[in-house]
C-alpha cells in the first residue's frame, strides 16, 4: 500500500489506552525516538518494505520466515486458521494480512503510532480490526487470544518482563 499525505482520522480504527502515558519502563526519550521514527516513515513511505523501515530482501525475507512458522504451526496442530491472533506492534499490518492470506478470520493489528494505523486500514484489511495501544499495558481482556505476537517492536522495550507477562495475560489455555 501506499502510504503517503495528511494522516486523517479513520473510522475502522478503535482507539484504546491512547493517552500515551508512558510506563516508565521504556525511558520517555527512547519512547519519543520511535514514535517520531515510525510516525515520519508511515507519513513518508511509498511502499510497505519502506514503511517498515526494512529493505525490500529484509522485507521479503522477514515476511517468508514467519509465514513458514505459522505454517509449522498449523500443520501440527498447535493452531488453526480461526484461531483469534493479536499482532502487537502491527506497523503497517503487513503480518496480520498475512494472517489473513493463510485463512484466519479473527485478526487484531495493534499499534502505538496512530500513522501506521491509519497505514495498515489503508490496505485490504479483511477480518482485521486495528486498534491504538500501549504494548506494556495491552487494552484486551485476559485470555482473549489463541495466537499473540511480535515482530519488530519488542527489541525497542528496555525489559521484557512486563510484556512477556501481558502476552501470557492475554493467552487462552493452549495458546500460541
């Protein structure tokens, strides 16, 4: 998708827990750098990969390799397509439409900056909903989902801890 112009408001974006208050367990400033990173690249880009701020080969190279492992997944039936996946720190939305390419039906792209929300409800965005929140306090309801991940957003937090224990939060028993 293209990616580029005023970010205007969109309907199909449910903002939770958008107050931006930090946690304290990411500093203010290192919080600061990558808002304006990804807002400035969401509002710039001309194509997903740039969006991403991935080359095109790291791109396709990082969208191959998950694709695989949830292929894995399913083939041994520790998931399955309807399962409900939550993708935390979405960006553009370009793995939860993988997600969807591969059948599921129950989606949810989550994102801390408002422009690359309104980037990933700019693309085909069936079955997914996208919704505005903060990784280290996740505005869903224990144990919601069946599949929770992310790519590309958890080596920006100073201490996995806190978000590793809100993804077990959030998993139903046998989740993935």
């Amino acid at each position: 998708p293209t990616c580029s112009g005023a970010i205007a408001s969109t309907a199909s974006i449910c903002v939770l827990a958008s107050n931006g208050v930090s946690t304290g367990r990411m500093s203010d400033l290192r919080e600061q750098f990558w808002q304006e990173q990804f807002s400035r690249s969401a509002r710039s880009a001309v194509s997903e990969n740039a969006v991403n701020i991935y080359t095109e080969h790291g791109w396709m190279r990082r969208r191959h390799v998950f694709e695989k492992a949830v292929d894995r997944l399913l083939e041994s039936g520790a998931m399955r397509p309807c399962s409900k996946a939550l993708d935390i720190g979405c960006g553009s939305g370009a793995y939860a439409r993988s997600l969807a390419r591969m059948g599921f039906t129950d989606i949810t792209g989550m994102d801390l900056c408002a422009e690359m929300l309104v980037c990933a409800s700019g693309a085909d965005s069936s079955g997914i909903s996208w919704v505005r929140g903060n990784s280290l306090g996740l505005p869903f309801a224990d144990m919601s989902f069946d599949f929770v991940y992310s790519i590309g957003m958890i080596q920006l937090l100073t201490d996995l801890s806190p978000f590793a224990g809100e993804c077990g939060r959030l998993l139903r028993p046998g989740g993935v």
